[in-house]
C-alpha cells in the first residue's frame, strides 16, 4: 500500500506510517499515512516562516486562480472523496458526500474574498494628514483540526488562512488523514508556491505539541476538546501569539407545547443522532414543556426505532459506526453513569453486531433527566441525548442557559413572542428556530460563547477577524 506522506517546503516527505482503519470494518485499511517528528513540525515551521514575505506580498489573482482552482477539484471528485471520508471517519455516504460539497463551497468563497478585500480611509483629527486603516495577514498560521469532520473543518480554516496571505503549518486528527492528505494534495498541485502549506500527519501529543511550543508561530487554531484547547491558549499565551479556539457544546433543544410535533421530533432526532452524534452542534439535552412531554417522547422514540445504524457505505444506513474504540468506550460509559445517575433508558443504547467488526452503537434516550446530572452537564459526543421535563418557556429558557458551554441552541414553537425572546436570550453562538442545532451554513459566522470557543468567528467575511491584522497608516501630504 503507497505511504502518504508529510509536505514539507513544497516536498513530500516522511517514513514511518500510520495504518488509517475503517470504523465500519475494522479489518479494512484505509490507506498508509505518514507518522511525523517533532523535527519534521520544526521543519514545516521554518518552511512556512521562508515562504510567508512573498506569499503575504502575492497578487490577488493568483491567490484566487489556486483556491477557485482547489475548489473545483473537490466538487469534480465529490464522490470518490466522500467515499475517502465515510471509510476512514464512519459517517454515512451522503454525510460524507455532503461534507466534501461542503469544502468545495468554502474553497469557492474564499476564492471570490480575495477578490473583496477592503481598507478604509479616514480623515485624521488633525488637518492635512489622511489615515489608511489595512488588514495585513498574521504571519505563520498553525491549524489544529480534530476528526469529526475531516475535510470541512480543515477547509474552513486553511482557505481564509489562505484567502488572506498567510502561510500554514496543518496538523490534522491522527483518526482522519486521508481527507486532510487529499485537500493538500490538491491545493499543492493547484500552484501553490512551496512551504505556503505544509502538512504534518501525526500524533497531537508529539507533533501538535511541537507546534504549540514554537516561537515561530504567529496565529493558532484550533478545535478539538476542551483540555487541549486549554493546552493551545496557555501555549499562546506564553509565546504572545493570536490564538482562536473550538471547542465542545451541550447543546440544548427546547421544545415548548406549542411546537408542530414533527418538526420538532425530526429536528430532536437530526441534530441528537445524525453523523452519530458526534458533532459539537449535536442537540444533547433536549428540553421539554409538560404539556407536550409524554407525546413527544414517544413520537421521538418511535421515530429513533426507525434510523438504521449500519456500515457507512450501505444504502439504507442513516447512521454510522462510532468512530473508534475509545469514544465508543466513552459512549458507554456515560451511558452506565446515567443509569446510576438514576434516569431512565427510554430507548437504545445496546452495542450492535453487523456483518463487518466495527463500533455500532444504538442511538440512546435518556429521560427522567436533571439538569445537574453529568450527562445533562459534560459533553459525550455520541449518540447520547438526555431529554429534561420543564415546566414552562421561563424553566426551558433558564435549564438552556445554565451549562458551561454556549455553541448552538434551538428551539421548536409556533409562537413568534417565545422564538424572537429565546434568540435574543439564549446564551449561544448560534441559535435555531424550528431546526436542528446542528447544520450551519459556510458563508456566515460560526462559533459559541462560554466554555465552547475563545476568540473570533469562523467562517464567511468574520474570518478575516482571525487571519488578518489591521495597520493604521498617517501619511502628512
Ligand atoms: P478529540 O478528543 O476530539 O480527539 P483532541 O483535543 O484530543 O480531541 O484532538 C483534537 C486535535 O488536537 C487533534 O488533531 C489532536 O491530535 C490534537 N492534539 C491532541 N493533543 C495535543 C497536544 N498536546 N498539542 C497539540 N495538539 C494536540
């Protein structure tokens, strides 16, 4: 099987691998990947710095041609890459098809944001000098990327780096390179200069460590856990360095008595359970009025004996295999605590077997849930949500807000007064009405509040919040 190798000042580089396994059949091989050094960071590291004055200096034109260029690559091999990522990740094909569309669509609007970069011009308060306020691009930018969406997170975060005359050093999730080597692999063929992007594949506690204590880097982003985005800000802080975190969500869903049942069971059952879960906007506390708790309980649960958890590849699975041992591990674990916590498993939560080894797990249903107990509180990341009984919209409000996290909220009611309060009160990034929590679109910002993020927006024109710096130039004519 061919190694796919690091990228490093423009050459592909890197011996020992990294056999990438397929969670829907463990015995499947996804690809070889290369297994990097701490010297190999250090050595993309002074690549990127090398390479940063002329790319930070490069046209418009060309910046556009090379991401327009990568973006339409991605959409032509849609389906041979969406393949790639539902093998080596677990998610469904069309999740996975969708995802790489996805990237596709970041590619393309970062191309056109290079074509709309702007100044202002301000008369200065003193007569006869004009000021110039400019973005200029930060410098080395490291990316930090976890597993659960192989190709649209690093998109997202290396198109802006791009976009805005950066150079780059990227570390993808070890669970998930073959997405992140393709997405390299393109934009290099696509004419990028060598060292702009440089691509280390590794563990995150050798290689992501050894980026976290360069001094050469000037931006960092991350999105991961909650522990080592801690890990990437104190490191940040220390070197004095531009840092942006993602990090996890308890994501709440309120469903008040007045809510259309179907569409609030279809978007309880989506954002809890689809892609297995395992999203930061999942919906895993879903919180419910008394008037409509016993129905919609048992409409959600009817509808959860309906989704098929099956091999990634299959046409009728609607829900993939965890991903590996370990957060299966992790799933079940918290599936145990609640039981001792004392809630009630009103549906799923068995290990499945399928014709091929891998990690199925049937979607879970807590009721009889307390806000305060640690399934309502820390985050699972899997097929797990926990439904909490409230009395009114002022109990739901309150139960939705009192969490460590603030990513996504959402809520299902036909009422305009209870929907227009809830978006001007939840305390989240992203708020819902009558959708489910998960599910964003790519041109408009994304990111949470609280314990969930730490620094500017993701995504659309905010990015530029993160990938730039502003210069304010006064020039006496
Ligand atoms: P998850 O539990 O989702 O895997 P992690 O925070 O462990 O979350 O992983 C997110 C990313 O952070 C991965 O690319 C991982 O390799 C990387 N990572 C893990 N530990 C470190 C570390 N000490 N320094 C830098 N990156 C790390």
């Amino acid at each position: 099987m061919a190694l796919h190798q690091n990228l490093i000042a423009g050459e592909w580089t890197g011996g020992d691998a990294i056999p990438n396994i397929n969670p829907s059949d463990t015995n499947e091989v996804v690809g070889e990947y290369a297994r990097g050094t701490a010297d190999d960071m250090k050595n993309a590291i002074a690549a990127a710095k090398a390479a940063f004055p002329a790319w930070s200096r490069s046209g418009i034109l060309e910046r556009h041609a090379i991401l327009k260029k990568t973006a339409d690559e991605i959409l032509a091999r849609k389906d041979e890459l969406g393949a790639l990522l539902s093998r080596e990740e677990g998610k469904t094909l069309p999740e996975g098809t969708g995802e790489v569309i996805r990237a596709a669509q970041i590619f393309d609007f970062y191309a056109g944001e290079t074509l709309r970069l702007t100044g202002e011009t301000v008369p200065s308060a003193r007569p006869g000098i004009g000021v110039e306020i400019t973005r200029e691009p930060v410098g080395v930018v490291g990316i930090i990327t976890p597993w659960n969406f192989p190709i649209a997170i690093p998109a997202w975060k290396i198109a802006p780096a791009l976009a805005y005359g950066n150079t780059i050093v990227f570390k993808p999730a070890e669970l998930v390179p073959g997405s992140a080597w393709a997405i390299v692999d393109i934009l290099h063929r696509a004419g990028l200069p060598k060292g702009v992007l440089n691509l280390v594949m590794g563990k995150g506690s050798v290689v992501g460590q050894a980026m976290l204590d360069s001094p050469d880097l000037a931006g960092l982003t991350f999105t991961g856990s909650t522990g080592t985005g801690k890990r990437v800000a104190l490191a940040s802080i220390e070197h004095n360095r531009k840092f942006q975190l993602e990090m996890g969500g308890k994501n709440p869903f309120v469903v008040l008595d007045d809510a259309d049942l179907t569409v609030a069971v279809e978007a309880a059952a989506n954002s809890g359970f689809f892609a297995t879960g395992q999203r930061c906007t999942a919906s895993s506390r879903i919180i419910v009025t008394e008037g409509i708790h016993d129905k919609f309980v048992a409409a959600l649960t009817e509808r959860l004996g309906k989704i098929n958890v099956g091999h990634a590849m299959e046409k009728d699975s609607h829900v993939g295999p965890v991903v590996d041992q370990s957060q299966l591990k992790q799933d079940t674990d918290y599936i145990d605590i609640g039981r001792k916590e004392g809630a009630k498993l009103a549906f799923g939560g068995e290990l499945l077997n399928r014709a091929t080894p891998g990690f199925y797990l049937q979607p879970a249903l807590f009721t009889e849930v307390s806000n305060q107990m640690r399934i309502a509180r820390e985050e699972i990341f899997g097929p797990v949500a926990a439904v909490i009984r409230v009395k009114d919209y002022d109990e739901a409000l309150a139960t939705a807000n009192d969490t460590p996290f603030g990513l996504s909220s959402g809520i299902a009611t036909t009422s305009l007064k209870h929907a227009t309060h809830f978006k001007r009160n939840s305390e989240a990034g992203m708020v819902m009405v009558n959708l489910p929590t998960a599910g964003v679109d790519f041109h408009v910002p994304f990111g949470g509040r609280k314990g969930s993020s730490f620094g500017s927006r993701e995504q659309g024109k905010y990015a530029n919040e993160f990938f730039t710096v502003v210069k304010t130039a006064y020039t006496q004519a």
